[in-house]
C-alpha cells in the first residue's frame, strides 16, 4: 500500500472522510531528504492501513496548501486528527518517531 497523494481539490475531504489519524508529508520531486523518506512512508502506510491514513502532498504543484499550513522546509510531516493539525514534524525521522507521533 503506498501513501495517497493529495491535492488542493482532495486535502480538505480526504482528512474530513476518516476517523483515523492523517500524517501528510509536505514534499518535492528535488528535495533529497525526502526521497529518503519515502520508502519509511510506504512501508508505514502499508503496517498502518485501517489504524490511520498517510498521506502525501507535493508543494511544487499544490503550493496554495505549502502556504495553508505554513511549509518552510521539506520534508515536514503533519499529523492531523479530526481534520486539525496535531503534531508537525521536520526532517528525516525514523519508521518509530512517525508511529509515536500517529498514536499520541
């Protein structure tokens, strides 16, 4: 199972159509540590299917939604409950900090 990407038209019904934890990560296509966090994404996407929802959103084409939540560095991971933002984290992190950080 991989992350689904999110776009400006999508973000706002995919956090409100689930009960579960959303972790978005703010991305782009050049950003190096990023793509090192990718497959830690995919691989918490597939353990956590059906307990919460990851989630992608590249800031080079949604830059409306880098500006909504306040993305100044890349990669930055928000978790949201509820459909509000309530643990933002950035940086590279370990598989361990993202799940603590969807179960808190």
């Amino acid at each position: 199972m991989k992350p689904i990407a999110l776009t400006t038209e999508t973000f706002d019904a995919t956090l409100a159509s689930t009960d579960q934890p959303v972790l978005v990560d703010f991305w782009a296509e050049w950003c190096g540590p990023c793509k090192m966090m990718s497959p830690v994404l995919d691989q918490l996407a597939s353990e956590q299917a059906g307990r919460a929802t990851i989630a992608k959103v590249d800031i080079d084409a949604y830059p409306e939604l880098q500006e909504r939540f306040g993305i100044r560095a890349i990669p930055t991971l928000i978790v949201f409950k509820d459909g509000q933002p309530v643990n933002t984290i950035t940086g590279v992190k370990s598989k361990g900090v993202l799940e603590a950080a969807l179960t808190a």
